[in-house]
C-alpha cells in the first residue's frame, strides 16, 4: 500500500514538468507551421482564434510590436491611422495623410502599394478566374479603328 501512495505522489509531482513539455511542443509546432510556407498553414489556426476577444488584443498587440522593429515609420503611420478612423471619402484620406510626417507617408504609401496588388494564384484554375477578371488588352488591336464609317471599295 504504501508503495501506490509513493507512485501517485511522483505523479502529481511530475504534472507541472509533462504541463510545461506539452506547451513546448505546441510552441515548436506554432514556430514550424509559421516557417513552411510564409506561415500558410498557420494562418489557418490563428482565424478562428482571433475571433476571441483577448486573442485579438494579443494578436494586434504582437504585430504592433513585429511592425515596430521592422519598420518604425510604418508601425507610427499605421498607429496615427487608426487614431484618425477609417476614412469614408478622399477628403477624409487626405486629411488623414496629412497628419503623417514625409517619412512616415512614404512608408505607408509604399505597404499600400504592396498590398494592393494582385495575389498570385495557386492553381492553373483560379488564375484562368483572374484572367477573366482583369480587362483584357491584345497586342496589335492599340490605334485600331473600327471598321465603320470606311468606304466600301
């Protein structure tokens, strides 16, 4: 008898270690998920967890702070942005550039620009989508007029 209390003593002794080894593995797969890829796969389990509010500050809190040592001027444009509010017409835009230093519009305008282009498409069918989707231009057919109003021969 006195051997069980023993072994269930070491049990509970041992929680605390098997508590701390099982969040190390789950971080060493959040850090390995967020290196395949560019952090594809992770993406996919920080969605619904953003959906809960404090997980969301953290989130925000973390890229705030990711952003900061990146790239200064872009975490303070970024910051004095979201003070002003999203703005509803050029005006507003305007204002609110206005508000940021040249350096900081520089780089605000710069992730602007990046984020505004197209996303490469994974799959042969999704970029024939965005092929429709995009006007189409053919080579040669630039100056040509329609063949209206010309004399028939």
């Amino acid at each position: 008898m006195r051997g069980a209390v023993v072994v269930a003593f070491n049990v509970w002794f041992l929680l605390p270690i098997f508590i701390l080894g099982g969040l190390l593995v789950l971080f060493g797969i959040f850090a390995l998920l967020a290196r395949i890829r560019g952090g594809r796969y992770l993406r996919a389990i920080i969605t619904p967890l953003a959906k809960i509010p404090f997980m969301r500050r953290l989130f925000r809190r973390m890229s705030a702070s990711a952003l900061e040592k990146q790239n200064p001027e872009l975490a303070s444009a970024i910051r004095k942005i979201e003070h002003f509010g999203t703005p509803t017409n050029p005006q507003q835009a305007q204002r609110a550039l206005s508000l940021l230093t040249p350096s900081e519009r520089r780089a605000y305008l710069e992730a602007a620009g990046e984020h505004a282009e197209l996303p490469e498409a994974s799959n042969r069918a999704e970029r024939r989508r965005m092929e429709k989707v995009q006007p189409q231009v053919r080579p040669g057919s630039a100056g040509r007029k329609s063949g209206r109003g010309k004399k028939k021969r």
